[in-house]
C-alpha cells in the first residue's frame, strides 16, 4: 500500500490518508504521518556509465574517501578540492548532494564550492572564482561561500 493522498482535519488537526496498491483503496483518519524512509540517490542517470561508486555511500569513490576521513561535525568541513570531483568516467561529473550519496554532511556551500572546483578544472585555472563580482552581494566582513 502506498500514500495517494492526504487530507488536513480542520475539526481535531488530524490527517485524513489514502491509502492505495494491490488491495482496495482505503482511507485512514491519524493524528500523525512520520515517514522514516532514509536516502538514498538515484543512480540510473549513469549507471551505464564507469562510475566508482563508493559502497557504503553510493557517492563517488574519490569524494567518499575523503569525506570519510573528516569531521562528524559537517559545519567543520573543508573543501576537498577539484581532484576529488574527477570520476573513472571520463569528462563526468557528479555535483551537489547527489555526491555525497547516502552521506548525510552535504551543505550547500559544499555544493557551491564544487561548482567552483569543476570550472576550475574546465577552465584550467586555480584562481577561477565565478563569484569574485558578486562580493557586494554579502554582508560586509563575510565571504561568499
């Protein structure tokens, strides 16, 4: 049975759930929906491809490696640099939150950060910052990150 829909109580603030699959549509009045269905990311865009993914994580291998030798504290990471984002596929990169796989620390200044460790390969320049105009955008004092 799967979740087809949803419906606020108004009287008590209870949910009203249908309910549908194999057996017979039903509907179920709650006081709460908790959905406990963990993460996992979808690979199939390049599962033809030769992607290393990492086992425990299903992320790249080379960010995986290095993501698992760092703090638990994900406010306490640090860039990984543009070598961790190349994959055994050629020309082939995985970004955001989908390279962290199952890894729970993604942050999207990660995220952004790895936007800037691509060009930096693509353009073949370590001082590439795509954001470097955009400093005016920031309160005084912080970086943009």
């Amino acid at each position: 049975m799967a979740v087809e829909g949803l419906q606020l109580c108004a009287g008590d603030g209870g949910l009203n759930v249908l309910l549908a699959g194999d057996a017979p549509a039903k509907s179920l009045h709650v006081d709460r929906v908790l959905a406990h269905v963990g993460y996992c990311p979808d690979t199939r865009l390049f599962s033809q491809l030769q992607v290393h993914l990492c086992y425990a994580t299903d992320g790249p291998i080379k960010l995986a490696a290095r993501l698992g030798s760092g703090s638990a504290d994900c406010l306490d990471q640090i860039s990984c640099g543009p070598e961790s984002l190349v994959t055994s596929e050629p020309n082939f990169y995985v970004l955001g939150s989908k390279s962290y796989g199952r890894n729970s620390k993604f942050l999207i200044s990660r995220g952004l950060q790895q936007i800037r460790d691509l060009f930096t390969i693509l353009g073949g320049r370590q001082d590439l910052d795509l954001y470097g105009g955009m400093h005016h955008l920031t309160p005084k004092g912080e970086a943009l990150v």
